[in-house]
C-alpha cells in the first residue's frame, strides 16, 4: 500500500524537488503540502512545472492531520526547523532538509548557527543522513537529518580515506563549486541573473562556511582524533551541481582504490577509471555522485573530485532515499532517472 | 515481456534522450544502439551521464541483427536516415526522427530540403508524428515521422483553431524561440558558448526555415485551401525549450475555448487559464506542453503561446510516445517525469 | 573646462551605467553620486567593478550642492523621479531616465502608471529623448526625458517607416526579447539566477507594456492619426540586450531604402545589407543600435529587426548622447566604445 | 603622431579584442589586419560587433607590407607563430599573444608543447610580458611574449610573496576557474553551448597544464632554486573571467602586506582590503585586476584570490600595456575603460 507523505516548506527548492521525484514514486502518495505564506495556493500556482500533477494544496501546518501520515520532510529553513519538530507526533517519521540536527553537539551547533537549540531531545535521538555511511541507523531512525549539500559532496571523496589512513590528515583542502539553488529562492541581490551570470567568485573564505561544522564532526569521529579541513565554496552561473576539488597528500593509486572498493556496490556512487574527471553536468537533476582521483605530477599527491547535483543527491533525493529506507522501501525506489543532459 | 528497442544515431543529442526517457521505462529494454563514427565506444564515454546503465555498446548499424527488435528508433541526419531506413527489414516498426518523412509530398520534399527523396515507398506508408491528431493511424502504422520541434509547437497552437474556422488564416505570424540543443551536437561556430550565450537573435528569417514545410503541409490539409504562414525562429541562450508567441485575429476567448476543448483529455497537453502565459521554464525536460491565450487590447486579435521541452515533447518525448502507441502500450509510459526546476 | 556632473540614483543599473561612461568622457567630470538608503559608502562598495575610480561618496539628495553643477542625470525610480525634479533648481539641466516626462499628456501617464503627475510644469517642458529624432530640441532644452528602452528600440525600427508612409499603421506587431538588466536591481523572485536562466517566457501580453504609451504617443504624432500597436515582451536569459522582431505589411525594399537613406548619417544607428538580421550579441555594452530589414515570403510583408543594449543606447548611452547636447559638447564624446564580444 | 598598427590572426577572440581597444585608442591606428582562411572579407563579417569601426580589410600575412607598420601584434595559434615571427623584418616590434616565446628555455618549450622550438633567436630576445615585473626590459624589447592568462592570474597573487620569502615555496596550491574564451574560437564539442553552460568540471587535472611551464619557469627564478605548484584549471559556464583561489602557508596579514606593498602603485593590480574576495564580475572587459587576502581558520594559512578577464588583462589589454611601453606612450592609453557589469 502506497506510503502517506507530507512535505513542510514546498514552497522552496528542496520542497519542489521533493514533489518532483516523488510524483512518479512507485510507492509514495502526497497527502499534505505546507507553506506558510503561500498557504491556500496551489502547488502549481507556485511551481507551475508541477501543475500536471494532482496534489494537495498548499496549507498551513497547522492544519494538517498528522494521523495519517507515514513520513513526513521537513523543508523548512533552519531555526524554524526544530520548533515545529519538537511539536510533531512523536510516533511520525520525520526527515529533516535543514541544518538543525546535522551536528551531535548542542555547543557547536550554537557556535555555527549563532542560536542556542530549543529542541535537545530530538537533537540526540536525530541520525546522520549521509546513506551510504549509517544505512542501518537510518533504516530504524525515526528522525534523520539531511546532511548539508557541500557537506556530502566532500564527505563522499573523503571518509573512505580518513577511515583507511590513506591521506595525510592535516593537509587536506577541498575547494568547492556550487550552482545558486544551493542558497534556496531567498531574494538577494547576489543570487539575482544580473549578478550570478557571467561570472565567478569565491564566499566564506577562510573557514566560515557553515557546512564545516558536519566536515569536523564527522571527519574528527571517523579518524578518533580533531580533523580541521580547508574549504573555499564558490558559486557559479549555473543553478545546480556541485563540484569539489579536493587536494590531498597520500598515494593517488591507493586513494582511488579504497574509493572504489568502498563504493563497489554503491547504486549511485559512480566511480570513474584512475585519471578521469567529472562534471556536474553528467549529474543534473539526478541521485547519482560522480568520483574521480588524479595523481598530481608531484610525488604522494592525489586529487578528488567528486559532482553531483546539490538539489538531488545532496539534497531532496538523499532525503527520499533515507525515507525509503525508513519506511522498509526499495532505496533506489523512485530515484533511477538519469541525469538530465543537454 | 519487455519489448526490445534499438537505437539508430544513439550519439547525437535526441539518441541520448530516448536513452535516458527508456531508461526507466517499464516495458522497454534498449538492446541496441548505433553510432557510426563512434562505434566500439560504451555510451558512457560519449555520454557520461549515462555512465550509471547498463547499455550495449555502441556498434555500426551493419552490425545489428534486427531480427529480435520490437521497434528502431532513427535519430540519424535527415538524408542518411531516408537511406538507412530503406534498407531496414519491412516487418520492423520504425520511429524516424528526421526530416525525411514528414512532408507527405515528395516535390514538397524536395523544395524545402534541396535532394530528390530516395525512399518514396517509406515516404508514402510514413505517418506523420504529431500524436494528439495522429492517433489512430500511429498505432498501425508501421513507419511514424517525427516532427520538427519548431512544427510541434505551432501546430498544438492552431491545428484545432483552423479546424474549427476559429482565426483568419492569411494573418498569422508564429514568433518562435527556440533553445540551442534544437541545432543538435554539430560544431559550429554560433553554437559555441562564447557566442550563443548573453545574446538573441532571429534566424531563417523571411519564411525560409525548413519546418514551414509541414506547416503548409498540414495546415491546409486541414483548412481545405493553402495556409501559409509567417514564421521566425530566434536562438536563445539557453539549451532546451521552445516558446512560440503566435499573433493571430479572431475571438481570444473563442479561441481559449477552441483549445481548452480540444486538448481536455490530453495528458501532455497543459491549457491554462484565460489570459496566463507559460514558459519554457516549467517544461524542461519533461513530454509537457504548456499554453495560454491572452487578448490583445485590439479587438479581435489574440496571442497564443505555447511552450514546449525541443528534445522531449519537441522530438524524443514525442518519438516515445508514439512508440508506446504502435507497440500496444500505455501511451504514457516513461513520459510522466515532472519537469526539471530550476 | 570639464562638465560638473551629478548622478542621483547612482545604486542602480543605470546610474552604474552613467558612471562607467562617464569615467572615459574627455569632458566631464562626476561630483556628486546620490543614493538615499546606501549614502555614506563608497561607489565602489556598491558597485566594484567601479573600485579604481575615484569618485565621490554615495550621498542623499538633500546633501548635494548643485550650484556648481552643470547637469544631473536622474536614474531614480518613476513617480520619485518627478517628486525630486520638481524641487531642483530651475537653472540646472536634467536628463531624467525615469518614465515620469516621456509622456507629455498628463491623463495618459495616469492611465499607465496609476498615479496622477505632480509635476506638470516639468512635465511641458521636457523634451522627449529620442535622439535622432529631437535633436534639435535636446540641444536647447533643460529637461530631457529618456525614453524607455524597448520603446526606443521600436522606434528606431519605425518611425521612418511611418513618417514615409511605407507601411500599414494597422498591422504592426513587434515582438520583443529582453535581458533581465531592463528590469533593475530589484529583488523580484522571476529575476533571480534559477527563476531566469535556462528558460524564456512573454510578460505583459496583450497590450499591457507601459512603454506601449510611448509608442502611442510618437506614432501617433507621426502619423497624425491613432495608431496602435501589438507589442510582446519576453524576458530572455540574458543580463543585457533587446531585439525586436517587427511585422508590418508594405514593400520589403522600400522599408529597407527608408531607414537606410533616414539613418545614412547616424553615428550610432548601424543599417544592414538587405536581408541581414542583427543580434543582442553585437552591440553589448554599446551605444550602437543594429538594424536589418528581410522580405516575408509573403508578398508584401517585411521583417524588421533592430537589436541593442538596453542599459546603453536604450537607457544611459542614450542619456549621455543627450547630455553631451545639451552641454554643446560632441554629440558622440565618451561613446565611441566598441561592443564586448564575446 | 599615431603609430601604426598590424594585427596577424584577427579573426580570432584576442585578434578582436585588439581591435575592439585599439579602436578608442588615442595614438594608435590600424593598418593591416590578416586572416589566412578569412582573406578578402571585412572585418565587420567576421565579427559583426566591430562592423561600425572603419577598418583595413583582412589580408593574407604575405600581402602585408611591413615597413610603414610600427608594432605587429601577433595573434596566431603557438607553433604557427614562431614560423611567421621568425620571418618578420628584424626592426619590426612585436607583440606575441602566443604561447611560443613565453619559456626562455628550448627544452622546456619542447617539453611542455611536444615540438621542437624552431625560431631559437627570437626565443632568445623575446621578454617575458608580465608588464609590471618586467617594465623596464619590456620598454626597449623588440620582441615581448605574452603571457598565459590562467599564470598571469596566478603569478599576480604570488610573485611578490615568493620574492619576499612570505610563503612555504612546497605547498602552493593554485585551484583556477575560467569562463571559455580562454579556449578561443576553436569548435570543440565541450566548448558548445549546450555542453559547456549548467555545469562546471576541472580539466588537466594533476599537473599538465602548459600554463605550469610559465609558472616553473617564473616561479624558481624568483626563489633561485627550483618552485612547483599545484595548479588545477575549471571551465565554467561563462564567457570571460579567471578567478584563481590559491591556497598558501605563511601568515596571512604579511601576505596582504606585501602585495599590498608591491602593487600601491601599480594602474591595474586592485588589491582589496583584508579579508575581501575579488570577483571576475568586476573585472570584466577591463585590464584591471582584483586581488584579496583572506585568513584561514587554521593558523599560518591564507587564501589570495585572483580575478581578471581572460581576454583583456590576461591576454589582448596586456598586450597592448606592452605595447604602449615599446612605442614610448603613456602605459595605461587605451585601457582605461571600466568593467561592464551587469
């Protein structure tokens, strides 16, 4: 029997993705929509590349009954985000696109996000939701959090490595690109056509991006001790992909190995031949990773690059993954379409 | 049992699409694919997006049995499929995405597209692709034409406006934009990205692009006396989509009505409401047609715009759904994608 | 002895525009930049590719002293515009780029902007500023009014055509494509990067275009009679750059020899071979304007096509030519600069 | 009285972008233009940007007569240079915008391009065009060999630390963007529209760009022993703009310090208060560069970025900086022209 869904937020990106890809989910039904603001709307309304579709409309949360429902996404900006959690059942399914219950630890949530959080216990009971790495936590979590988009990218070319000691963990620096649908349809004037096209440019240089929090947190409990990486995002002239330069010191041959041999069986983890490079562009609008290593002309250095598409694997299509797997669902259920190109 | 399909010009633009449409549709399994050129090649080297199938390699058409092919898609250059497809076994049911059989006439052929045609019997059983007014006749027909995509877009506008005597036909003028990928993969010097991006401009101006053939063609078949009409594409920055804004004199509300009716039951085909506008937008990538009808301040005029993905409803889209048709299946199957946003 | 020139509303497009001209003009110099909400930083805080000038700091209006200056442009919002002219001294020329002075009867600004004008002194006096065809005015007026910039590439294509009598006044349809810079800085959700590119869509359809009030007005006087035309806007993914494509009945070849023979002299108004059809892509970040003209296939029937850049020769450009008039300066000083291609 | 100018290779990206500077030029004027394939055509066909600027017709190389002409710039692919140089009169001066006179050592030219160096005197003379480290050789050399564009960006943010002895000369890490005029006009299946736009992807990764010879080359003369980096290039969906982000260890403030110190008099190089990031937004079409320090959160390590246009600073507007000082003219003639933006 086809699962309940309910996507909070779909007013946003991640909330249309949601919608997008479970609209041809073998086993998924949409049952309630939320936007505050927008509430009343129909979905098509907002989003008219959505308007074939029968859905819902747009409500309040307030307005939703929850009994019925199996899952529930929560695509809500962070903050907002774990008030209206802290008051969901507590016998719902829930997983989470925000940044709120990313990182384990109260004070470094606080030290990065700038707020104290309000909603403690559902922090400690929150699941990590980079699939590949806690499938089987995530297969009984009841609440799990959607990892951050640059947070995943790098996490993919980087935690087989750590784990294996194949990198010198003081030296590692991932320089990444990022389409603008990362920052969300927030109106700023840099994410305007006028200002994001024909051009490119580094932001939070120096180790301010928000999204170090769950590089740190991770990378520091795989190798059981503080690992601090350098990371400078870029944003781009294009509205998805993200791709990520990493530059690491240890044997290039043994680091595309143990990526290999960690993703051998991995359904959208793309392992590309020693030597070649990929692009977003061969990940548009679909869940699949694309990894490459290269051996730099300078003895023991390797460098990784890993694209994929922000919105889908690194956003709303790992969350629909993680929902399969909550809701005891194939984990490739709905997420097989191939990557839009040209 | 899943049928079994094969691919003719798998390396260009519109191969690759049917290739990704296929690769999740339900009762059909892609058993081979040609490309002359690139012969031996996997798919994934040509095209990396498609890196995650398991497809066969790509090999010369020569070397194909199609003994076991339920039906072949020839996405070749016009010209070269009209001789391809001549040779091809009469049992075979043939999708053709050129231009070689869409003009009934072969006079007709001739003028627009400057070489005698070489395949008059094809030519004659050919039917002409446009599914919504072909039907009937695609599901027998052994040999189906696709459209240009300029063609598609215009006719879904006025095919049921000039049968129903709604708009006066010696005043009407089809100004159409149109996204880069609708040139296909050839080099050339416009198509660089250096030179198509941040700008636009007409091309084929005058009433010489090719697609007016069938746009003779088809409408006076139905108004029963010659229609011709203006047309100018423009070459946007941008890879897909097709809008066309269609100035044309008669009732604007007769003519949302004439429309509104004709296409109530068609699943592709989006009619919003009175005085709504589509974009290409909320089409990409998706088999969805979107259009809107708006009154001029001038009494008696009306503007009709449609919008439409080229390379999926504009050509692969359409390609597949008239497989589904003359193969038995579901007219929709692996066309439901929602469109890609943003 | 160089011009003292002020910019109010030097935090927008135009204004930027303004300064980027101005910085090379042999004659002028900037001393004073207005901005109210951004008074106290620097241009090049707000604008840096501005940052290697030195310029003087954004102020608020009130804190200018315009007793030394010779002429202020006004590149601030409509209705604000007018509020603010009708307070500056009546010794000071203006060009205004507003739309507030391009209409010069009061009832139909009101029919198109909604608001009654309150400056109606200003508003007889101004002197519209379509350059080649007031020139004489320009030179001794106070006030100029810019014109808007799809309303003068309309024009450009036109009003010899009018003047002459070469063309049917009630079978003009001009179909225009715009980069999203005509729209502003404002933060509006269609502008963003992923709402803008990658797509295309007509707006204001129907005759609902404000600048159809200055086409109304000059045809009209032109023609000493009523004319209306259909006019459609597309927003293109684009930042700078028109081209209209227009329609109108009468010999292709006497249309052609009428604009070349009224332009032969026009330092900025590039005509065409006949035949020849200009695009965005060739007057980027210029002053020039390109003109083609091609025969329908219809007898009859004329193609015009007339392409710039809407942030110089449809808006600052044109201002500057303006100004440099009315100063008794060379007509084309500071705008001699090549299109940037690619 | 105005110097005479040859361009050889107009037809090219750089070849117009001369022409487009030249063209406001106040002491320069165009004499000859060639275009080997395009001999016989007028400039304004071949780049219909340029069609309003009265110019010589493009010729062969052989129909040139060089001896009224007093500096030639060269604009022709590597390899082809070097032949036609090396048959230039010995009093001609010369701008090379090739890559054959940039390496001072025959072995190393061999190495990196995979041909033999055949014009060995020239090599010999030819200086190094980095205007602002090589000013004064530049001033009386005959022969000036621009640079590549990515190692002028990237010598830019790092010479003068190296020379200061600022930076650990082991672990330089130079992660490159650039738009795709950098490959010039070239057709190249990645260079179309629809394969470059909506993604981004690193290319020669690991150490083979040829851009890294200059780098080498420069790079340990400074040191005086033997410097190499790590330099990975990206090809971003853009026209113009490099932006190098390059990641250092030495302390941060001394780094911003000493470019800071090293370019306070320099007309181009903008250096950007601490902790600032340029953006090729801003340097577009202009011969400025931008250049910013930031501090990483881990200490002793810094980011210097990078922007400048490609085709300008990087290649045709350093090439004339150049030749400004070879004729004896005021350094910055003709390129004071600010950035267009948006």
């Amino acid at each position: 029997m086809s699962k309940s869904i309910a996507i909070l937020g779909a007013s946003g990106y991640t909330g249309a993705e949601l919608v997008r890809l479970i609209s041809t989910h073998p086993d998924m039904t949409l049952t309630a929509l939320s936007a505050e603001r927008k509430a009343g709307l129909a979905m098509g309304d907002v989003f008219p590349h959505l308007r074939h579709l029968d859905l819902p409309k747009l409500v309040k949360i307030d307005e939703i009954d929850f009994s019925d429902v199996d899952l529930c996404f929560c695509a809500l900006p962070h903050k907002t985000s774990q008030d209206v959690i802290a008051k969901l059942p507590e016998s719902l399914k829930i997983v989470d696109l925000s940044a709120d219950f990313r990182l384990r630890d109260a004070a470094a949530y606080e030290a990065w996000y700038g707020n104290p959080h309000t909603a403690l216990a559902q922090q400690q009971e929150a699941v990590y939701g980079l699939t590949e790495f806690y499938r089987e936590q995530i297969k009984t979590a009841r609440l799990v959090a959607g990892t951050g988009c640059n947070a995943a990218t790098g996490q993919y070319a980087l935690r087989p490595l750590i784990e294996a000691g194949a990198i010198d963990l003081d030296e590692i620096i991932i320089d990444l690109k990022t389409g603008v649908s990362g920052a969300g349809r927030a109106l700023k004037e840099n994410l305007l056509h006028a200002e994001a096209s024909e051009g490119a440019a580094p932001y939070a240089v120096g180790g301010t991006h928000r999204h170090l929090g769950e590089f740190d947190q991770e990378f520091s409990a795989i190798a059981g001790r503080e690992v601090k990486v350098q990371f400078t995002p870029h944003l781009l002239p294009m509205n998805r992909g993200i791709v990520a330069t990493i530059y690491v010191k240890g044997d290039p041959q043994i680091v595309h190995d143990t990526l290999s041999t960690a993703y051998e069986d991995e359904p959208f983890l793309e392992m590309l031949p020693f030597g070649s490079v990929p692009s977003t562009h061969h990940t548009r609008g679909s869940n699949f990773a694309h990894l490459g290593v290269t051996a730099d002309r300078i003895d023991g250095r390797a460098i990784i690059v890993c694209a994929l598409d922000n919105l889908t694997k690194g956003s709303s299509g790992q969350a629909l993954q993680n929902a399969n797997l909550m809701l005891g669902l194939e984990e490739t259920a709905g997420l097989m379409l191939a990557p839009l190109f040209p």
